[in-house]
C-alpha cells in the first residue's frame, strides 16, 4: 500500500521481529514470519499484528464513558479550535522530512505520510503494537509523533527509550502530554508540567515547546465536568452545561504565549526535539 507521497505506509524492509529483534523478516499476504525465531505475525488487509494483546476500539473508547463528563445527553459543547503550535499535518513539511514518520498511538487519527502503529485494532492502524517495544530498526525513522497518548502508559520512559532507539540521528520527535488535563479515561495514569517535559527528553536536542491546548480548555472542561459531577441527569443539568458553554466562551478569545507561566495553565502542552547526529 502506498500513501500519495509514494513511499510505502509500511516498508518491511525497516521492521524487525518485536521478539527477537532479527530483521530477517518473510512476508506474504496472510503473515510476516521472522527467519530468526520462526515466530508468524498476522495479516490482515492494510495491518499487521506484532502483537495479539491488542484492544478493540470499542473497548478502549468505552473506558472513558465511565467518568460523569462523557455521559453526555443531548448536548455536546462545540469547543473552539484554538491549538497553539504546529499542526500534526503540516509537520512533515515544516520540518523538511521526506523519509519515515510514524504516528505512535494516535487511536483514529490519521495524517497523510503517516504510518500508524496503535495497540488498539482502529481501521486506520496499519501496525498493530505495543509501544513499548516498537517493531522498526535502529535508527530507521526520520519523524514520530505521540500526540497526547505517554499518559495512557504507566511506564512512558520505556516508550521514550523506544522513539530514541528507532529514531535516525537528526531525526525528529513531536510530543504532546496534559499538563492540566482531568483525568479522562480508566487508564490515566501521569501528567507533566513543561519543566519535567524537557527533562524527559534530556537526551535530545530542544527544537520548539509550548501549550497545544490552552487555559480556556483546562477552565472549560473541568467547569462542564464539575456540573455533571454535582447534578442530577435531567434539565437543570443540561440547561447548566448549555449556560457554562456560552458563558465560558470568552476563556477563548485569550491569546495564549510561550511564557512558562501560560504553559503552567495549559491543558496540554508540547516539545519537538531532534535527536543529535553523531
Ligand atoms: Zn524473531
């Protein structure tokens, strides 16, 4: 399968077998055995599974419902689209990558260039993975991106350890991480503030960093969920969430800087780091 750049979605030719690292790897239609330790991998059209401890979307989607924000009636809040920092879809250009770039954990999201490698089985995932043991060479990859997922994974420095081993020297990590973000899912585990963002990526060069989502989200969300927390399903609730989504609207009209005091604020927060050529 190609994407309209040309290059192949998934070049076999970067992977290795996720258990025993070898890279000599044989693939047909229905399964990718390694040579090295015999063990097959299956196929499915447009995913392979280096891994059948995967979830399903459904699964996965359904664990968020459990917190009283989602269970929405009939009204969902329309937010504002105000991201600050680049945009997923203009990184490739932006950072003149014309190789690799993986998108880590991204769920239904897709970008064009992107291969997706998700532990979750979503029809746009095109390897299906553990990030903690990603199935691609050593210093294969010119771009990853993980947008907003490290704090659904308890131990996100293996993760870290992971982008670092795949990632060829000069090439590039986008990462997004809540900062001050309400937990939102039975898996939720970490959050970070910019200072300890910086010091996870220690081992790389500081490209750019600042505040994705900012202080209108964290106020937003957390009022909306306050309200469901304290009321009752049934009118008074809905007409309180109805009231706070026009009320706090103007939240948003706040531009939002890079200083470390509007990052401290901030819903969600981001670094692009490059890893140093040797
Ligand atoms: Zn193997």
């Amino acid at each position: 399968m190609k994407a309209n750049n040309g290059l192949e979605v998934v070049d076999f030719n970067l992977l290795i077998c996720p258990a025993c690292g070898g890279s000599a790897l044989q693939v047909d239609e229905a399964q990718v055995v390694c040579s090295g330790c015999g063990k097959a991998y299956r196929k499915e059209p447009g995913k392979v599974f280096f891994t059948e401890e995967y979830f399903d979307v459904d699964n996965w989607e359904g664990k968020s419902s459990e917190f009283d924000l989602f269970k929405r009636e009939s009204f969902v809040p329309k937010r504002p689209d105000k991201i600050g920092g680049p945009r997923i879809k203009d990184l490739r250009s932006m950072l003149k990558v014309t190789g690799v770039a993986l998108n880590l954990g991204g769920g239904a999201d897709s970008y064009e260039g992107f291969t997706n490698i998700d532990l979750g089985r979503y029809p746009n995932v095109h390897i299906v993975s553990s990030l903690q043991n990603i199935p691609y060479k050593d210093a294969s990859v010119d771009l990853v991106v993980s947008n907003s997922v490290l704090e659904h994974i308890y131990d996100y420095k293996s993760v870290i350890e992971e982008i670092y081993r795949v990632l060829k020297p000069g090439g590039y990590l986008y990462l997004s991480v809540p900062n001050l973000c309400m937990r939102h899912h039975e898996y939720d585990y970490h959050r970070w503030t910019m200072p300890g963002l910086v010091e996870l990526l220690g081992e790389f060069e500081l490209v750019d960093h600042g505040f994705c989502r900012g202080v209108a989200y964290s106020i937003d969300t957390l009022m909306e969920a306050l309200i469901v927390h304290k009321t009752q399903p049934g009118f008074f609730r809905e007409s309180l969430r109805r009231i706070w989504s026009f009320v706090g609207r103007p939240f948003y009209w706040i531009d939002g800087d890079n200083s470390p005091e509007y990052a401290a604020m901030s819903q969600t927060i981001y670094a692009i780091v490059r890893k140093q050529e040797e």
